[in-house]
C-alpha cells in the first residue's frame, strides 16, 4: 500500500490498519454475512419474499461471525383449506 510519507509497500501494519482498518472489517464482515445468508436459505429451503432484517450478533478478534437473519416467506397453503 501507499501513503503519504512512506516508500511504496513500506507503509507500517499498525498505520494500515488505524486508516482503513474499520472499512476493511465492514467489507469481510459484509461479504461473509451475504455468502453465509445465501448458503442458509439454501441449505433450509427458504424462499424470501423480501429483504431480510440483519442483526449482527457478535463479530470476534479471532474472526468469527454471529447474526440473525429474519426473513418473510410466504404462507403455506392448500386448496380448499379455510384461511385461519
């Protein structure tokens, strides 16, 4: 990486990370959350009808993730059946 006041790759870890270190962890977090959410609708056979409401549980130092995804799907529903 380049800064200001540092030869090209030469940039110390700890100004790396103080300048973009939070953009950073929002973006692998982001990315984590929209593969996993894909993968459990999947893995579950859940077809959302809108956007899901995300709570981001617990994001650790070590790397691990935790949210709650609430989705609306659609009633189920038979013919003949009286809605109820």
């Amino acid at each position: 990486m380049t800064l200001p006041g540092f030869r090209k790759g030469k940039a110390p870890l700890s100004v790396i990370q103080r300048l973009h270190g939070g953009r950073v962890r929002n973006d692998a977090v982001s990315r984590v959350v929209e593969k996993t959410y894909v993968e459990a609708l999947r893995a579950e056979g859940i077809v959302p009808v809108a956007d899901p409401d995300l709570n981001l549980d617990k994001v650790a130092d070590d790397g691990g993730i935790s949210y709650t995804a609430v989705v609306e799907v659609r009633p189920k529903w038979s013919p003949g059946a009286t809605p109820g």
